[in-house]
C-alpha cells in the first residue's frame, strides 16, 4: 500500500495510490479516517486493515495532478536525520564519526513534497547547496528503549528523501544547525510505502539523478549504522511516536560527480522497488 | 506582563500573572482569545493590548499552585540552542567555535515546565546528566533577513530555561544530537515576560542553584553573538514564526561546581528581574 499526503484548495487529505497517477481519496472511501497521516498513525488502531477494507479492489477516483503532494508526513514531532551513514560519504567528506550513529534534526519547514519546488539559498549567502538520496522511514507506533531485534516493528513505511544541504553554514560549526533546515531545502515523497510491500530495504538501492543524469547509485545494504541500531539509538532518548521521521543517510556520489543544485535542475531520489521523489531547483526571492 | 502557558483538567489556558501566586485566566477575562499562547502570537493583533485591556487592575482570580504550568511555548515549530555562548563555558568545555553562532535544535518533548520533574537518564546509559541556566527570546511576529538593528522587534518576551544536557549521547559525535533531547531532560518558564517590563537584557544575571547553592552566576552582558545577531542569523536560513524559541546559551560554572543534576536535587535557574524557573529532579524510570 502507498499513502500520500496531500492539499487541495487548502483542505488536507490522505490518498490510496492506484497505479502511478491516480489515488483513492480516503475523505471518500473512508470518511471516518482522520485527514492527516500522522493523525491515522496516532489514534487509528489497525489503519492498515481498515484502508484496506475500504479501498481494495477500487478504482483510482481522483488525479495525482490535480492536488499537490505534501511532505508524507508534514508536522513530525521529529525529523531524525544520520550523518556520515555510507562509508563513499564519509570518504567525500573526509569527516569521521564514532561507532554511534550521528544525529541532527530537521524543521518541518525544511521539507516540501513530491513536485514541489527545491530553493537554493542566495548566491551571496551561500556558494553550494547539495542534494542527499536517502531512504526515509515512518515511525507507526509509540516506543521507548526498543531493542534493535524488534526496531522494524515500529516502522509504519517508508519513504524517499531529498536531505538537501547548505553546506557554507553546516560547516560554519560543528554542529551542521541551520545548514540542515533551510526552507524549503529538502523534500519526502512522494509516498509513504508499507513494509509487507516494500520488503527488506538492504536489497534496494538508492539511485539520484540531476537531470536525469546518474549522479549516486549505491546499494543500501552499505549502510554503516543499520536501520534497527538508528532507531534503538534515540529510543534511548525519548518515546518514539507514530510520525516520527527517521532518515537514514546519504551514499558517497558517482565518481567525477558532485551533489550540487543549482536553480534550474530537476533532482530525482530513487529507491528501487519504492518509488521516485522529484523536485525542481529555483533561485531564492 | 508576564504570561503563563498552563493545563488544568486536561485543558490548556493562558493566564496573565498578578503577584508571585495568582494569575487572571484568561479564558475569562478575554474568552475570545485563543487557548495556546503560541496560537495568540500568531493570531492576535496587538495582542499585549487586548490582553492588558482585559486585565488591567483585576485581581487574580486563580491560584498558580491549583494548575499544572506547561512550557511557555509547549510546541514551538522550533527550539533553537546556541552552544558555546559564554567564554566561561567555552574554557570549562575546551571546545572551540567560530565567529558564527553554532546552533543545534531540541525537541519539544524534552522540555517541562515550571515545577515539574526533569528526569534523570538512567545511570547505566549516562554517567552524567547536567543544568544549563539560560535566557530564551520568544518570537512574536514572522521575519526573514531580519536586520540585527531591528531584531529585537521580533521579540514578544523573555523567559528562563534550563537547557539540561546529558553529556554522554552529547559527546558521542560532533553533532550533540539526542544528548541535547533527552526527554523531560530541560525546562521553560515559569512565565514570559514581555521586552516592555524586562528592558534590556543585557542589563541582568543568569543565576543557577542547584538545592539553594549558587552554581552559575554571569552578567547576560558576557555572552559572546549577541541576541540580535542570532536572530540574525537564523532569519537567514527561514521565516522566523511566532512561537519559535531561541535559547541563548549558558555561562561557565562557578570555581569549583559543576553542572551535574542528581535524583532528589531542586534546580534553579534565575534570570534577574524576570523570575525563577524551579525543577525537581527524579530518576528515569
């Protein structure tokens, strides 16, 4: 099953895809449904079973182009990013890490959704703005000190993810900060993809394209903190809630390449067997 | 004015301060307004003179002890940190920074309000688990590039925090990361305080004590990016919201304490001529 998050004349509303273009608003086939992802995550015990009953075997009722993609999960209470979680990534860097995994967090209006315009910050204030790849995954039920044996039970799905960089003010300090949450500098989408479907996410690859050229291609089983360990790691921390974002990490770029963006391009983040996230690139006001 | 963020019965109220014990609720002497103070901030024109023309002169009609205070702002889109902001912190941490304020963001379920209980990590993750005193701007309107001449028109209040750190997930890499997030791990409050009665900042202490012992005590005026310039630099990076929290870092211990918060201490932080944030410390569970 693939949900998506969108708005329509200002309303929100979750969407069951059919096929590449066409989705079942949930407003219709299961008006009972909260109009937020996040909100079905919290308070609807078994979503998965319900949406099913309520949409299999249905006919796409509306058009992927006629509303725009939100971010699969708008308002997070959290969005849990990992650096340095590919060893080709660490070797462009040449920055290091210690055995844990390194976190930062995102805001919220940092990302925007499938489609939706990418803005690369003003020349002046920043000569490079870099795309990241990376598989995201959806948090779908509360939990606190979670062993890494049972971390995938807590995935409600996953996702694709532009970790968009403004690397002249993450490298300002050691703390990346502010050059992580740039308005509008990163993107999630375009669907949230449930895991009987998706499957094992180390047999996928993430592939980025910057108009349409290959620019990352690794497979995600190079990952070097795993998905169980991240997620048992800030289980540490706090109780996990459903909607909780945590993205994984970024591979290395192809050889000859970088990850720049510039106003104009066309970024695609690809993970096979899950679906593509695409994004135009426009100059800041 | 001083303003308080509380809950009573499951239902969140704003409440106007009147001595050191009551407060005007303002679900009475102003029904119209919103519930949340964040949601007054954003919503409200010329909110400070509504709320004093529906105050002024009453006496409070509830009792600061009958209600459960939250967070002064309990979701902000944002809770910004500044680290390293105090050359007496800097020498007690032997970290280095950059002429850049550096900035890291916490999550809102890190933070309790006035009088609740910090919690502990449990001694087996974290040897060390540590008070930070210091002051928090609350933003009050929407603002981009905001010039540093013109930042403190941005400000709708003040208010004390206690930035509690757990040292150890802190220093497991160059991201401070869930070090910084521990839940209930800091506190906010106990009320805002308006820029009209609070006057310049720069003028008062920062005073922590830790069971009534004086642990931290420094002139605001020591602090090395000033207020203005950290607003500043966030506006940079994205709209500035009402409700957004910027907490602007802490001085060096007194010679010869530190920083360390055990089960069964009372923490202080005092800013002068603003209030006390106080907190009860109790081990996780």
């Amino acid at each position: 099953m693939r949900l998506i998050s969108f708005e329509d004349n200002g309303q929100a509303g979750v969407g069951v895809m059919v096929g590449d273009d066409g989705f079942i608003d949930l407003a219709t086939a299961a008006p009972d449904m909260p109009v937020t992802l996040k909100e079905i995550l919290v308070s609807v015990d078994g979503w998965q079973d319900k949406i099913a009953a309520a949409t299999d075997g249905k006919a796409a009722d509306r058009a992927l182009g006629d509303v725009t993609l939100l971010p699969v999960i708008p308002s997070p209470q959290a969005s849990w990013c990992v650096a340095l979680n590919y060893q080709t990534h660490k070797d462009e860097t040449g920055l290091d890490r210690s055995e844990y995994p390194e976190m930062f967090l995102r805001m919220p209006v940092s990302i925007v959704g499938h489609g939706q315009e990418l803005v690369r910050p003003r020349e002046e204030m920043a000569k490079r703005y870099d795309f990241e790849g990376e598989l995201a995954a959806v948090i779908g039920k509360p939990g606190r000190y979670i062993p890494e044996s049972e971390a995938f039970d807590y995935i409600a799905g996953w996702s694709c993810y532009n970790e968009g960089s403004v690397r002249d003010y993450q490298s300002h300090n050691r703390q990346f900060g502010l050059g992580k949450t740039f308005e509008k500098s990163g993107s999630f989408g375009p669907w949230m993809m449930t895991p009987d479907e998706f499957g094992d996410p180390y047999q996928q690859n993430i592939i980025t394209r910057l108009n349409g050229q290959e620019k990352q291609n690794s497979s995600i089983n190079l990952i070097l903190t795993r998905i169980e360990g991240i997620i048992a790691y800030l289980s540490e921390g706090y109780t996990l809630q459903p909607g909780d974002v945590i993205v994984t990490g970024t591979p290395g770029s192809l050889p000859g390449t970088n990850k720049a963006m510039e106003p104009g391009d066309v970024c695609e983040i690809e993970i096979t067997g899950l679906g593509t996230l695409s994004n135009p690139v426009i100059a800041a006001e």
